[in-house]
C-alpha cells in the first residue's frame, strides 16, 4: 500500500481523465491540486484535441509511432537513405491511423510538418541540387504547447552537407534540437528517441537535447 496521502485522489484523477471523452476533471480544489501533482511528475499532459483538456502519459503509451517503414532495412544496410519513406507517406499513415473527426486538423498541419524539409534546407544554406538527407518521425507527447492532433509531437533527422541534427517539435513554437556527429550517430540518437516516447519536451534534455 502507498504511504503517499494523494496516491489515492491522483489514481481517480487519472481515470477520470482517460474515462472522460475530452478528458475533463472537476474544478475543485483537490481534482486542480491532483492535475497540478500529474502534470509536474509528467504523468498527464495538456490534451491537443480538447481545449482545457488532459490525457495520460499511459494511454499515449498505447498509440503507434511513426517513422520510415523500411527504416531498419536501412539500418541495416541493405538500401540507402535516399530509398527511405518519403516524408509525405509517413504522414499520410499518421493521418490515417487518427479518428475521422481528427483528420481535417490533421491535414491543415501537413504543409507545417511536410514543409519542414525546404524550410531546413533553406537554413542551411543547402544547394538546391543537392538534397539533403532528411525523414519525418511522429511519436506521442507534448510540449510548452499540445502536440498536433492525437497529442502527438514531430520530428526528423537532418543532414545538411556534413551536419546533422534532430529536432522536434509541439504543435507552435516548442521545439528541441540535438546535433550529431555522423549519420550512425544521428539515427541512434533517433531510436533512443524512438524508445523514449511518450514524453514532454524538456524531457528530451536527458538525450542530449537543448530547447529552443
């Protein structure tokens, strides 16, 4: 049996929100000093489909991630980075894997998430004759802001000349970056990232990321 006096009301408050469709709990003092618990121990974040809403670290613990689908082929090397899953067919799995009340919201930020190639590309100075190595990935989490919808948060793994980096990033302006020294480097850092979700972002200082 837990010695800690709130076990009891933070346990209720935590079903309350996964029994809840927009994951709701009570205005009162207790429920609000539970959430306030939950939220500091990152065990519930702000939900991104549901204004003033919640949802549980346990129940994203649940939902699919999203990365190349031949990603281990090529870890393995047996294709090329060029031959990995195109940006635009990972989303596209994402969006489909969402309810049907979620996509149109979902498709808005397809143009965000997609475009994110040029715009790094851009930032690098990257010429446009070379392209650089670069894939999408989408796993459960949130950040300073609620993730896309599906509380999910997105990233990708960049090469622009000879520098690497991953970032990821919340549904605004929340975003974590951590650089690489090499492309093993790089796609390690990736599956530890991968093994880690769902997460917030500030948990990723753990990785070796630094906020924005």
């Amino acid at each position: 049996m837990s010695h800690d006096p709130h076990a009891q009301i933070d346990q209720t408050v935590l079903e309350m929100i996964e029994h809840s469709p927009v994951g709701a709990v009570p205005h009162t003092p207790s429920y609000q000093d539970a959430l306030k618990r939950l939220r500091a121990s990152h065990q519930v974040y702000a939900s991104a489909d549901h204004k003033g809403g919640h949802v549980t670290v346990r129940s994203l613990a649940s939902l699919p991630l999203f990365h190349a689908q031949n990603l281990d082929a090529f870890l393995a090397g047996k294709i090329d980075a060029e031959a990995l899953e195109s940006d635009t067919s990972i989303f596209s799995r994402y969006m489909q894997s969402l309810p049907a009340a979620l996509r149109e919201k979902a498709e808005v930020a397809r143009a965000l998430v997609v475009a994110r190639k040029a715009h790094h590309r851009a930032k690098h100075g990257v010429e446009a004759t070379h392209e650089p190595v670069h894939t999408l990935f989408l796993v459960p989490g949130g950040g300073p802001n609620p993730g896309l919808p599906g509380n999910y948060l997105y990233g990708s793994v960049l090469q622009a000349e000879a520098v690497w980096t991953l970032h990821v990033h919340d549904s605004l302006d929340g975003a974590a970056k951590c650089d690489a020294s090499s492309q093993a480097d790089a796609f390690a850092k990736l599956q530890e990232v991968l093994a880690s979700a769902p997460f917030q972002l500030s948990e990723l200082d753990a990785l070796g990321f630094r906020l924005n």
